[in-house]
C-alpha cells in the first residue's frame, strides 16, 4: 500500500485503485466555439460519470461541463473578461 500526501489529505492509493477496477475511464479532446462545445462518449457509460477538464491552448479560458448523461455532455468555455471563449480542452469521464 501507497500512501500519498496531497491537497485532500492522506489517500491510500490501494483504495483509490480498487475503487476504479470494474469501472469505466474515457478520455479525449475537445474544442469550444463561441464559449460552447459538446462531448459523446465512444461507449455510454451505466451512470453519468465524473467528468474533469483542463485547458489546452495558449489562450487562457475557464472551463466548465454542464448536463452531463450517460452518452456525453457539454462544456462551456469562458475568458478572463466572463465572455464566450474558443479553445480546445482535454477531458476524463470516470465512472
């Protein structure tokens, strides 16, 4: 057993494994036009998953996903002004 120190405290990564085996990851990228984009999954997932996005760009945005289902979701994408912003993201659905 591993165990690791971080933000949320002390994590056992035993535990944090054990809890992924039998469940589904996917991963991808993405791109927003106008503050907007959308995701479908490859294989819908049992539940709606976790879903974690990260920027990608060399334009900095502020990303966020919204009415996440089974088959997908979509993202929203602002700038630093609070405005729509293009960009393309990385994503990681868990669940």
């Amino acid at each position: 057993m591993v165990r690791q120190r971080g933000l949320l405290g002390t994590v056992d990564t035993g535990e944090v494994a054990a809890k992924l085996v039998g469940g589904t990851i996917q991963r991808g990228s993405g791109t927003t036009t106008a503050g907007s984009g959308a995701v479908v999954f490859a294989k819908a997932f049992g539940a709606a998953p976790t879903v974690m996005l990260t920027a990608t760009g060399a334009t900095p945005i502020i990303l966020s996903s919204d009415n996440v289902t089974t088959s997908g979701f979509d993202v929203n994408a602002l700038d630093n002004a609070g405005a729509g912003a293009t960009g393309t993201f990385d994503w990681i659905a868990i669940g």
